[in-house]
C-alpha cells in the first residue's frame, strides 16, 4: 500500500539534479569571491591564458646596460619627433612653425656670450672689452625686438585661426622665444617647416 507521504520517484530525481552551466556567462554573473559547491569542477575565468612554461634567461651585465642604452636612444628619438605634453596642441605648432620658418637672433646668443665671457676678461685689452660689452649689448637688444616681433605674429596669426582658443598668449609667447634662442638642430619637437616658409 503506498504511503500519502512518500513522494514519487520522479519527484526526487528533479529535486536532486541541478543543471550546470559551464558557458563564460555564467561565471561571469557570479558574485566576486564566489566558490562553487563541492564535486562541481572549479570554473575557469574567460579569456584566462596560461602562462608561458619556462622563464627567459637572464641578460648579462653587458646586454642589461646595452638594453638600457638602445631604450634611452628610442625615447629620446620619439622625444625628437613628437615633443613632450607641453608641445601639445595646435597652438604650439603654429608657434613652433613661426620660429623655425625664420632666421633668429636668439640662436646666435650663447655663442655671442661666450664670445663676450672671453673678451670681458680683465687679462684683455680695454679696446677688446669695450667692443665685447658692446656686442653683448647689441645681441640682448637683438634678442628684445626677435622675441617682440614674433609674439605680435603670433598674436595675429591665433586670433585669425583660433578666436576661441583657450591658450593663454603669455605662455605660448615664452613657449616661442625659448624655441627661437635654441639652435636649430636641437630643437625639439624637430622643425616641421624650413627657412623662409609661408606659415
């Protein structure tokens, strides 16, 4: 005689299998520091790789420091060609192509102070002082009226193309003087325009 209170076999069957779901979605829906229930096989994290058997060797001290040395060298070439944040922005390049589209004085002015170092040198004759304070002179002045008559063009030229830059003039009128007193091969980013071009 079945018992009222004894359940069917099929009843039971349903209640003890749970169906497993092995896709990546599921796991991924789980909660962070989630541990399955024990005799379920530990899901595997999506897109988990596994590593490479066997580690590198070791360079030598001479490689390490030639390694080190060929890095320095990449940089400093990406430095060259693309500058660092502060040359970012289309500001900067245009104050950038209307130092190197023309000859400054400032790029004769360390050369002109070593000059003026040697003749002001009190072994020197007076005559050869006097003509070095004289240069000297001259070369600042120089330098005063390159460094003016760039910042009014580009004043110009940033009114006439970007009347809503947000670029604050003084410091791309100091950006562009430090560039014009550097000789040309060191500057960086690398000129982009050559001498005499219409910016």
């Amino acid at each position: 005689m079945p018992s009222l209170f004894r359940r069917k076999s099929t009843d039971v069957v349903d209640e003890s299998v749970t169906p497993v779901t092995t896709d990546d979605e599921s796991v991924a829906a789980q909660p962070r520091g989630y541990t399955p229930a024990k005799g379920r096989e530990t899901p595997k994290r999506p897109g988990a790789a596994r590593r490479p058997g066997g580690s590198t060797k070791p360079l030598t001290k001479e490689e390490a420091k030639e390694r080190r040395r060929q890095l320095r060298a990449e940089a400093a070439a990406e430095f060259r060609r693309e500058g660092g944040p502060r040359d970012r922005g289309p500001e900067r390049l245009l104050a950038r192509n209307v130092v190197d589209s023309r000859r400054t004085i400032g790029t004769w002015f360390f050369g002109g102070a070593l000059i003026v170092l040697i003749g002001s040198n009190a072994a020197m004759p007076p005559i050869v002082r006097l003509v070095s304070n004289l240069l000297w002179g001259a070369l600042a002045l120089g330098v005063v009226i390159d460094s003016i008559l760039i910042s009014r063009k580009i004043k110009k030229l940033v009114r006439e193309r970007y009347p809503r830059s947000g670029e604050r003039m003084g410091s791309l009128y100091l950006y562009a003087i430090m560039r014009s007193i550097t000789f040309r091969r060191m500057r960086a980013p690398e000129p982009r325009v050559k001498l005499g071009d219409k910016v």
